[in-house]
C-alpha cells in the first residue's frame, strides 16, 4: 500500500486555491465579495496571525458561495485531470490512499476518476464549516492508525508537515519541482525537526481549542 498526499505531490498545484479562481473565473461577482477575503487571509496566514486550521477554514468559504458547485467541479477535472503527475499515472494501484486536507468535494471526483480510495477534509458546503477533523499533519497519521491500514510500503508529500505519515511508511519521499522531481525523506536532524514541529503545530493546537 502507498499512501499519496495530493495538492503538490501528485498534483501540480493546490487545486483548492485553483478551483477558486476557476469560481470566480465563472462568477465575476465573487471576485468582489470573496476575493479581496481571500488576500486578507492569506497575508493575515503569511504574517502569523491566523493559524494554518483558520486559513483553510475560512479560504473554503468560497464554496459556500456557488449555486453550481458540483457542475463546476465536474468541469474543472474534466479540464485538469490531464494535469496528474504522469510519474503517479505509471506506478498507480489499486489499494493507493490519497489523504489531502483538499475539502471532499474537490478531491473525491478525481479520487473515483483515478480508481483509488481517498480521504480529506470534510467540510459543509451549505454551512460553511468542518463537519469533521481538518486533514493535515497529525490528523493524518492518526486516521491511517485508527483504521488499521496494513503495511505502509511509501509515503509521498511536498511538505514537511506530513512527517507523521512519512514515519508510518517503510519509505518516505519528498516531493518537489511541481510535483515533477521526488527525493528521499530528508533525515530528520535538529535543524529539520524544528521546521517540522513548527509546520505540524500549526493549526493543530487551535484545532484543540475548537
């Protein structure tokens, strides 16, 4: 079993943050009532203010906002799905997991497309908030624990964040370039175990808090 983050790894980009230009491509209007938001959140992010959990929450606002979101979902893989590593396309199986903190309505249709299970944030389109555990870092160490997943052959990420789930695997790769170029795990010394509690704290402890 391989275990596969998304956005990044075997992805290019975030398609989160794509499929919301990709809104707001579709419905002009969102480029005023959300899109000035979405520049608050992000250097609200960048300078510390809001943690990791509060910028994905409130960033997945926009899909509260479209009438038409699954059409518009269906259109933007039809689109994209091309874009899939062509590296993941040839060493694909059946039992892949992919695990994202992607919302589940972003990442299950192009889960099902490519015929691997999945997991990922669930969030409430209508309500505009997390029905269940953000999927990042810790959480998802914990889910593959708690469901008792057999041996984990590689863990593939482009971020350090995802350290926990590196650990659980046989092998790690670090995934990079846009998702072109993987490398080994890097070794997890002082200097790089202070990146990787700083990325994993993070949303972690105001997920606690809420």
């Amino acid at each position: 079993m391989n275990v596969y983050d998304f956005d990044k790894t075997i992805y290019p980009t975030d398609c989160t943050i794509d499929f919301g230009f990709w809104c707001m491509n579709r419905h002009p209007k969102m480029w005023f009532t959300f899109f000035p938001r979405m520049i608050g959140i992000c250097i609200k992010y960048k300078m510390g203010i809001i943690p990791e959990y509060l910028m994905h929450r409130n960033f997945f606002q926009y899909l509260t906002m479209v009438d038409d979101l699954d059409e518009l979902i269906k259109l933007y893989w039809d689109k994209n799905e091309k874009r899939i590593a062509p590296w993941y396309l040839k060493q694909k199986k059946d039992d892949d997991l992919i695990i994202s903190a992607s919302p589940t309505c972003i990442i299950e249709p192009i889960a099902n497309r490519l015929g691997v299970r999945f997991v990922a944030s669930e969030f409430d389109t209508k309500y505009g908030v997390f029905t269940n555990n953000l999927m990042y870092a810790k959480e998802k160490a914990r889910y593959i624990i708690e469901q008792g997943f057999p041996l984990i052959e590689n863990v593939y990420s482009d971020s350090l964040s995802d350290t926990p789930i590196a650990l659980l695997g046989e092998k790690a790769h670090l995934v990079s370039h846009r998702a072109t170029k993987i490398s080994d795990w890097p070794k997890l010394d002082r200097d790089t175990m202070k990146v990787v509690k700083k990325k994993i704290d993070v949303g972690w402890k105001v997920h606690i808090k809420n």
